[in-house]
C-alpha cells in the first residue's frame, strides 16, 4: 500500500458488522506498542494528530486492491483509512496501520513528493522495513518460502518495489531499478526507532 494522491473519498459506509469489525481491529491496533509509538512521533515531528480522527475506517474502492492507505488532504496533511471488510484480524490491522503511519511520519518530517519515484521507493522501503510487513512470521502467513538468509531485505526490496509498480504504474523492471537506487540508504534509515523493531 501506498499513498494515494490525490486522496479519494471513501464510499458510504452503513453500520454493517464490516464497520464494526473494523472499528474493534482499529481500536486493538491502538494499544499495540509500535502504533502508540508512531502515533506520538508524529507530534514529534510537528504533526500532532487525534488517533480517532485520524485513523478512519471506510469503504475503498473495488478497483484498489488495497487493506489500507495513507492518503493526502487538500489542506497538505494527511489521514490513514483502513478498509472495511478487507481487514483479517486485528494483528493484520497493527500491522496496515504501523505501515500507513511510516508513510504519515515521511509525509509529515520531509517535503514528500508522493510522484516522484524515489521518494515514494524510499518510504515503501521504510514502511515495509519498520512495519513488521516483512517480518519471518508475517511472510510465512502470507504463503512465502522465506530464505533464512536475508529474508528481510529481500522481502522490503520486493514489496517496496510491488508498491511503486501499482501505484506509479510502472513496470516491474523500472520500479525494481527505482526502489535498487535508494534501497541502502532508506533502509538504514530506521528513524523514528533507532533501529529496524
């Protein structure tokens, strides 16, 4: 997942047990470390933000295949939506949100140019390192035949470059070649932790 820009409504929502659903994951991601952390961080970084405000449930639309995404407002800050009924369980959703707050605390430390390849490889890199999204257990549920040998890396450099493909319309090669450009630098780059959690 990745930004979405320019941000698209989220489409009517009733009060249906995927809203519910959804808002019960939302509130079991909150206590979740990490997620209390990154939320904090962005005051920090001079984005105070209110996590219920901030993080909404709704509907996304069918063409995106997406859990969840950061998405930018027109006032130049940003929110996190997670997607009703695409939600598995409530450690899927710790683990969407972790992801759509890297790329928030990007948008909100950095003058983020979302179009431009190597900025959005970068935060792709960041948000797929700091997540948890490539954690060994987190690729083995996915169905992935880890290497023992530099899962991780491997696991960021592919899903990084997965999300600048469809979110830039790139090809694999092009998007592959981008994420190769920033990949040691972005990686390394484990703020606001310290180092990769």
């Amino acid at each position: 997942p990745s930004p979405l820009s320019p941000s698209f409504p989220s489409l009517p929502t009733d009060m249906g047990d995927e809203l519910e659903k959804c808002r019960r994951f939302k509130e079991a991601a909150f206590k979740d470390q990490r997620v209390s952390f990154l939320m904090k961080m962005m005051a920090v970084y001079g984005c105070p933000v209110q996590q219920h405000e901030f993080v909404e449930c709704g509907q996304c639309p069918e063409e995106l295949k997406i859990n969840g995404a950061m998405q930018l407002k027109e006032d130049g800050g940003c929110n996190v939506l997670l997607c009703e009924g695409r939600l598995k369980d409530a450690e899927d959703t710790k683990s969407i949100l972790r992801h759509e707050l890297i790329h928030a605390l990007d948008h909100c430390k950095y003058d983020m140019k979302w179009k431009d390849p190597k900025q959005l490889a970068c935060s792709e890199v960041r948000a797929n390192s700091l997540s948890g999204d490539c954690d060994l257990l987190s690729e083995l549920k996915r169905g992935a035949n880890p290497s023992w040998k530099n899962h991780h890396k491997t696991c960021v450099r592919r899903r990084a470059a997965l999300s600048v493909k469809y979110s830039l319309a790139m090809s694999q090669k092009q998007s592959e070649d981008v994420v190769d450009a920033v990949f040691d630098a972005c990686y390394e780059d484990t703020s606001p932790f310290g180092c990769i959690p």
